[in-house]
C-alpha cells in the first residue's frame, strides 16, 4: 500500500470511529427515555403506546419554536464546524508539502547529475556548459529556499524553477554525454517527474 493511501485510510478509520461513539451515546439516551417513559406509563395508568405515539402537527410546531437552537448553541456549532474545515484544511496542506518534497528530491537528482558531467571532453563544450549550470543552480537554490518559507507562492515557484531548468537542458548536447549510470538514472528521473507529478522535462536530443 502507498503511503498516500495509508494516511487516507487512517484518516477514514479516524471518522469512522467518532461516528461509531455517537451512535452508541445516541442509542443509549435513547434506550433511557423509552425506560423513563415505561415508568411514567406505570404511574399514570397511560399506556406506554400513548406516551410513545406521534404528537399532532400544532403541538410540534409549538415545540420546534421553544426548542430552536439558541445564539450560544449555533455559535457552538458554528466553532465544530469551523475546526473541522480547519483541520482538513491542515489535512490537505501536508499532502501538498510531501508533494513539494518530492519533486525537490528529483530536481536534486538532476542537479548532481549536471554538476557530474562538468568533465566532458570538449573543452570549450565544458566550460559552456559549466557556466549553465552555476547560473542555474544559484537560481534553482533561490527559488528553493523561497519556496520552503512561503507556502502561498509554492506552486509558482515550482513552474518557475521547472521552466529555467527545462531551458537548460534544451541547450545542452546530451549526444555528447557518455551514456553510464549516471545517465539512465537521471533518464529516470525525468520519467519518474513525468508520470507521478506531470513535470515535462523532454529533452529533443537524448
């Protein structure tokens, strides 16, 4: 099982239980006033069906007006409801946050990988290319750290480190790179983006 569809299946069994004590505090208030009304019936002479039957339509209405829920009950209400949206809120923001941590990961996996093939063969290829990858790896690491402190700009950040890098790689000679382990793992890493985030880094020439 993923460990997304762990948490999920935590959080249901979560609900499931609070669900299960109310209705067993419901039922148990209930079985009292069915036992409460057995000895009114007892002492009155009524039957215990007359205290049990339906009420007619005026006195309902007369008893849903003096039973409405007063300011301090709705205010009540209001609050569960608001910790409740609260805490899906919070639910929510920690599957984004364990999104974001992935995709760092990768873009990490990538960066060791260029900062690797600093060594090529052509000179002038190399020092080309490792001016590329300075300039970028100073920006990606900018935008990174901004991205950690700020939660709101979290996804613009990300398109935007994406799209620079994905400039980069276009510009880069990748039939000039020696195709090791090195460059099947960083292959895969750009698979793995593509499928479980949607990240397209295609590169033409690998």
């Amino acid at each position: 099982m993923e460990p997304n569809s762990s948490d999920n299946f935590e959080y249901v069994l979560q609900l499931t239980r609070i669900l299960s004590t109310e209705c067993r505090s419901s039922r148990q208030q209930t079985e009292h006033i069915n036992h409460i009304l057995s000895k009114v019936a007892k002492l009155s002479g009524v039957s215990y069906e007359q205290y049990s039957e339906g009420v007619d339509k005026t006195t309902q209405e007369r008893y849903d007006a003096i039973s409405g829920k007063s300011e301090i009950e709705t205010l009540v209400s209001e609050n569960y409801n608001l910790i409740y949206k609260i805490e899906q809120q919070d639910y929510m923001n920690k599957k984004v946050w364990t999104l974001i941590n992935h995709v760092n990961e990768h873009i990490n996996s990538i960066r060791i990988f260029l900062k690797e093939q600093k060594l090529l063969k052509t000179t002038k290829y190399k020092d080309i290319l490792n001016e590329k990858i300075v300039i970028q790896e100073n920006i990606v690491d900018q935008n990174t750290q901004v991205l950690m402190k700020s939660k709101d700009s979290m996804v613009l950040k990300i398109n935007e480190v994406l799209q620079k890098l994905s400039i980069v790689l276009k510009e880069i000679d990748f039939t000039k790179i020696e195709q090791n382990s090195d460059y099947f793992k960083f292959k895969e890493s750009l698979i793995f983006l593509k499928n479980n985030f949607e990240v397209d880094l295609t590169i033409p020439n690998m």
